[in-house]
C-alpha cells in the first residue's frame, strides 16, 4: 500500500515536471518526443518521461489512397456544400455487390428505383430542397471556374449565413449563390473577376453585383480591394508569356499603385494593360486583342491604361 502510494507521488511529480518543459532528473529542458516509439525521453540523460500512450489511429496501415480507400470503414468529412453537411448515406452508382461481383440484370432495376426514393427523401421540405439547388449551383460554378475547394465550403457557409438571416426573401437563389461565391473568391484572396464569375453564372452582372454589395454589407464582411496583381500570374500563364515579362508587370503595378493610378479602374484591364505594357518593354510582342480576350476586357481599355502606366513610371519602349 505504501510503495503504491509512493509510486503514485513519483507519477504525479513527474507528470507536473513534464508540463513545465523540464527534465524530472537533470531538470533540463530537453524533452524530445520519440514518434517511433511514442514516448517522451530526456535528450540529456535519457529518462523515460511517458511511454504506452494511447493511439487513436486505426488498427491498420496503408501505404497508398487505394489501399486507404479499400480498409477504411467511415464516411466522408462534414462539409458545408452539402445540405445534409454529408450525413444521409448515398447508394453507389456501381451495381457491384460488397465483394465487388456484377449483381444480375433485376438488381439493377431494384438499385435504380432505391437510388430515386433515397434522393427523394434526402430533403424533407422545399426549404431543404432550395438550399440543395442553391448549393449545387455553387459546385458546378465552382468547377467550372477551376478554383479550390476552400472557396466552395466559404460560398456555401455565407449562403447559408444569408439564409440564417432572411436575406434571400425576394432575391432570386441563382444570384445570391453566385454572389456569395463571389465574395467567397474575394475573401479568399482567388483572382476571379466579376465578368469571369458572370461568364458562368445563369444571372446578369448587374444583379450579382447588387447582391453581392448587399450581402456583405448585411453580413458584415469587410472586403479589401482587389489587387491587379493577383491577376498578372494567371493571365502570363494563358499567353504563355515569359517570366520577364511577368516580373516586369508586377513592377510596374506596384509602382503605379503606389502612386494612385488603379483607383477606381478595373483591376484586370489593369493587370492586362500592365503585361501588355511589360511585353514592350521587354521586347516581346503581345498582341492587345489577346491580351484584352484573356482578361475578359477591350482592347480601347488595354491601350488606354497602359499608355497611363507607361507615363506614370516614366518609360517608353525601345522604338
């Protein structure tokens, strides 16, 4: 009973030494964690500080995503794109059995008919069902503009924010989706201009930018302008464009913007009128019109901004 007592202070004292960072026997601070083994060990004298800790992980290995796909026994994470957040179950589209066998001509038409009931059920008002549609709409622009997944779950959280406080009533579901897309897009720092939003949008730019100024203000996001130079590495990408020119595009935004000159302009006939204005500077022909289809703009706005830009930094092309 005493030594059992004794061995209990001994664990206690320990324990309080390893929460101070320190050393129970050399009082140093050395502590390391060992993840072979999974004990914490004193690097300067060697003493066992824990050992047999618990592992939450799973009781099998894999070494790749076939092998991880095939042992793991849970779903997929929660996720705000879904209005189930990804709870219900989903029948597989693949009529195999679970030894992965063909299953016979009947069963198909059985897993039919369950896989139409089972997407009927899914939403049990039409509350639920135009948060589905609204949702759906955001993955499929989301996918079409190519941009990650962070700014899918973002759009769907601030639509549902929207929803939260009743600030769709009278609004359309397409424009408050693409809206809060877009603000998802401006939040998380993806260049994706409005008429590129537009472009795949089934609403007018006039009512996504309305809703848009509309939500966040509800919503209280706090938005910084966007910077031309986001744009400049994307659209070099498209005109497959040098290096150099892109470097000098970046310079020569951030020595304009320094002094002013992209206020109240567009931020991508900017960055266009920048690679167009870089690629004369460093004797490589960009033609305007490519510039102006890549950037979503005209050609009169290319030429009239990079002609400003030229000015502003006190530079000419090599004649």
């Amino acid at each position: 009973m005493t030594r059992s007592i004794i061995d209990q202070r001994s664990t206690e004292s320990q324990s309080a030494e390893v929460e101070t960072g320190l050393c129970p026997d050399c009082e140093t601070d050395t502590i390391i964690h060992d993840p072979d083994r999974g004990e914490q060990v004193c690097a300067e004298c060697g003493l066992v500080l824990t050992e047999d800790p618990i592992d939450y992980g799973p009781e099998w290995r894999a070494f790749n995503a076939q092998e991880h796909d095939e042992l793991s026994r849970v779903g997929a994470p929660l996720t705000q794109s879904m209005h189930d957040r990804g709870l219900t179950t989903t029948i597989d589209w693949r009529n195999k059995d679970a030894n992965g066998h063909s299953m016979s001509a009947d069963k198909h038409g059985q897993l039919h008919r369950l896989r139409v009931w089972q997407e009927r059920i899914r939403t049990k008002n039409a509350g639920e069902r135009n948060l589905k549609y609204a949702l759906s709409e955001i993955d499929r622009m989301v996918s079409a503009l190519g941009v990650p997944k962070p700014v899918k779950e973002t759009a769907s959280v601030i639509y549902r924010q929207a929803l939260e406080q009743d600030l769709i009533r009278g609004r359309s579901i397409e424009g408050v989706a693409t809206s809060a897309l877009y603000t998802a897009c401006r939040k998380e720092d993806i260049p994706r201009s409005l008429e590129e939003v537009t472009s795949v949008a089934r609403v007018e730019q006039r009512e996504i930018g309305r809703t848009y100024r509309y939500i966040a203000d509800e919503l209280d996001i706090n938005l910084e302008p966007t910077n031309p130079r986001q744009f400049v590495p994307r659209f070099c990408s498209e005109l497959d464009v040098g290096t150099d020119v892109e470097t000098k595009a970046i310079e020569i935004i951030d020595r304009t913007t320094e002094q002013g000159l992209h206020s109240g302009k567009s931020p991508t006939g900017f960055a266009a009128a920048a690679i167009y204005a870089a690629g004369l500077l460093c004797d490589e022909t960009i033609p305007q019109r490519a510039v102006a289809e890549t950037a979503q703009t005209t050609v009169v706005t290319v030429r009239n901004r990079y002609r400003e830009q030229l000015e502003a930094i006190d530079q000419q092309p090599a004649t």
